[in-house]
C-alpha cells in the first residue's frame, strides 16, 4: 500500500487483492472489514471514500485484509454476526451461525404459539443463536442450551449475558442428555449434519476455521440425527414438537427416520426461502 491512502482507494484495491483470493463476495467482505476496522457502518464508508486514512487504521485494516486473504471467515475476523434479532458474538468456538437457520427459528415461534409458558430445548447450540431467540421471542419461556463443548457453551453463554437474557440455562452433555428432568415442551436442534467424506470438500472458510465437531454428522450426516429423534421421543409429552435443521438433500431420508420412529404424526420437511430442504418438523403422539 502506498502513503496517501483513502477509503476509496483502499476499498477498491482490498476488493481486487480478494478476487485474486477467489473469495465470493469481494466487494462486501471488503466493506464490512474496512467498515469494522475504521468502527463505522457500510453507509458511513461511503459518506467518506475521499477521506484519508491514518497509518493506524491503514495497519488495522491491512491485519483483517490479512486474515481474509487466508480465508478466515468474516464474522471470526470482525467477531460477530447478525442473527434473527440479536447482535451475536462469534469466534472459532463456535459455528457460524447462517440465514437459513432463522428458517427454523421461524418455525419454532409458530409452534410456541398458543403454549403458556413453555419449556424449549436447543441441542448443540453453539453460539447459542437458537436458544437466545427463543427466549427473546418468548420471556416466559424456560430455554434449556445444551451442547457437548464447554468452550461453545462459554461462548452462548457470554451472548446470552450480553443480550440481557436470563430465561435460558446452559447444559453441558451429549444430545438431550442433560434434558432428561427438564420436561420439555418443544425440542430444537440445529445438529452436525454434513456426511464425514464431505467435510474434506467444504469451501476454505468452513473446512479450515469451523468447529468439526459441529459440521460432521458421520459416514451419512444422520448419526446425531438419529439419536435427537429416539431420545427425543422419550422425553417429550403428547402434543410436544421437534424441529431440526437439515442438509438440502437429506429431507426424505431425515423425515423417514421420524416417522420408524413410531411416536410421531404430522412428519413434514419444510424448505427454506432458497426452495431448499432445510427443516423437519413433528408432533409426538
């Protein structure tokens, strides 16, 4: 980089150092890591392209161009990630979360509807995204977070204090493990999914960064899926729900695992706004 450096220039030559990269989306990711370089919004950059820049922020943003560059994702880079309506804090803990879970979120609220006080269960949750928008959506919900990580459960919980929230209590265990006095109305679960052989295939940001432990669903992607649908039907009462997320090719299989499992009715994949497989909801009965 030269001497004389403006947020124009400096804008356009990360966008283009980032093409080189093959990144996807040069252009935003350089706006957002500028943007939180110099602590402003995207439409504050633009108010101010002719603006130059002092060597400090130059060496601020030439440490996230850095990162990026080796394919770190952003939100690990900028520490944090817009999800439903909360501001979450992320790092290497904890998956990403990603717009298509807002699509289970979603649903879950539609099923709450109607419960009083209810009981809701969020197995692995990792940031803690799910759990913390349900208990936003509904402070009279108890919200039990579990997950097998001592440092994602740091992390959610971190999130859960930030966001004010104190209806979610955090778990540590294996799958509904630690849920078995809760008596939970309702049981979500964005779980690791993706077939083992093709987690070596993910792009960069993902396989390189992201906790493996919350990517790798086994030799099929429904290992942990399987044990969610059996111990969820133990524990949950007549008329309680399950939701979980899904990969998009692996709806007919995951909804046939459900209904074998004999204690639930009203089996259906729901697609995400991409016209993707993306969530499979049941009634136990």
């Amino acid at each position: 980089m030269s001497q004389t450096w403006t947020i124009r220039s400096v804008l356009q030559w990360t966008q283009s150092y980032f093409k080189e990269k093959t990144l996807d989306t040069p252009r935003l990711d350089a706006e957002l890591l500028i943007g939180d370089a110099l602590k402003v919004d995207r439409v504050r950059l633009y108010m101010d392209l002719d603006r130059p820049l002092t060597d400090a922020e130059l060496a601020d943003i030439r440490e996230r161009v850095r990162r990026r560059g080796k394919h770190e994702p952003v939100a690990y880079i900028t520490g944090k990630r817009g999800f439903w309506k909360l501001d979450l804090a992320v790092d290497a803990r904890v998956l990403i979360p990603r717009p298509d879970t807002e699509r289970l979120v979603e649903l879950a609220v539609e099923v709450l509807q109607g419960r009083e006080a209810p009981r809701v269960v969020d197995v692995g949750t990792g940031s803690g995204a799910i759990a913390l928008s349900i208990a936003q959506e509904r402070p009279d919900a108890a919200v039990l977070a579990i997950d097998v990580s001592p440092d994602a459960l740091a992390a959610a919980e971190a999130n859960a204090v930030t966001a004010g929230l104190t209806n979610v209590t955090f778990a540590r265990g294996d799958v509904l493990g630690p849920a078995q006095n809760f008596r939970p109305d309702v049981i979500l679960s964005n779980p690791p999914y993706i077939p083992s052989r093709e987690c070596e295939t993910l792009m960069p940001d993902v396989r390189q960064f992201e906790p493996r432990l919350a990517l790798d669903g086994g030799a099929d992607g429904l290992v942990i899926i399987r044990k969610l649908v059996t111990q969820a039907g133990a524990l949950l009462p007549v008329g309680g729900a399950l939701l979980f997320e899904i990969g998009h090719d692996q709806g007919e299989a995951a909804a046939a695992l459900v209904q074998a499992d004999g204690r639930f009715a009203e089996v259906a994949v729901v697609k995400d706004y991409g016209g993707k497989d993306r969530v499979v909801r049941a009634a136990r009965v």
